[in-house]
C-alpha cells in the first residue's frame, strides 16, 4: 500500500495591520502525528515555537472547495498542507 505523505507550511497570521504588535513567540515547526486528509477531521497540532517553547492545539483539517487547498487550523497557528511526491528521506 502506497502510503501518502504531507509537509506542513506555517501560515502567517500578521496582526499588526489591525493592531500594535505583539511580542508573542512565533512558530517554527509544527508536527500533526495523527492528521488525515479528511475534511472536518480533528486531530493535534505539536508547535514548536522559536522561544523553545511547544504547544499542543486542538486542530480541525479544512478543503478550499475553490482552490482544492487543504489547511489545518489550531486557531493560534494554521498550516497549509502539501502532499509529497514520495516517501521524506
């Protein structure tokens, strides 16, 4: 069985055209162990932030239905989602 793979591309949220900004950490690295590419599908956002702190999010996968663009929000971070070619080395 040919199994997929994905890569998760942090969305910026930037704030600061509506609000002063804040010094909040920002994140560098998220891990989603059990997402699938389901739409409406919740699964658990592991965040690494650049502050050496990590967080969990309680996350829900959603599908542009006019792009076909798969993203994953935990309201604090948001992900695209990017299907791999093959299997990550």
């Amino acid at each position: 069985m040919n199994k997929k793979h994905y890569k998760f591309e942090i969305i910026p949220k930037d704030w600061a055209k509506r609000r002063k900004p804040s010094l909040q950490p920002k994140a560098i690295q998220v891990n989603i162990p059990d997402f699938l590419c389901k739409e409406q599908h919740f699964c658990n956002m592991e965040v690494r932030f650049d502050d050496g702190s990590e967080k969990t999010f309680f996350s829900r996968v959603i599908k542009n239905h006019i792009t076909g663009q798969w993203t994953v929000d935990g309201m604090h971070v948001a992900v695209k989602v990017i299907e791999l070619d093959s299997e990550p080395v």
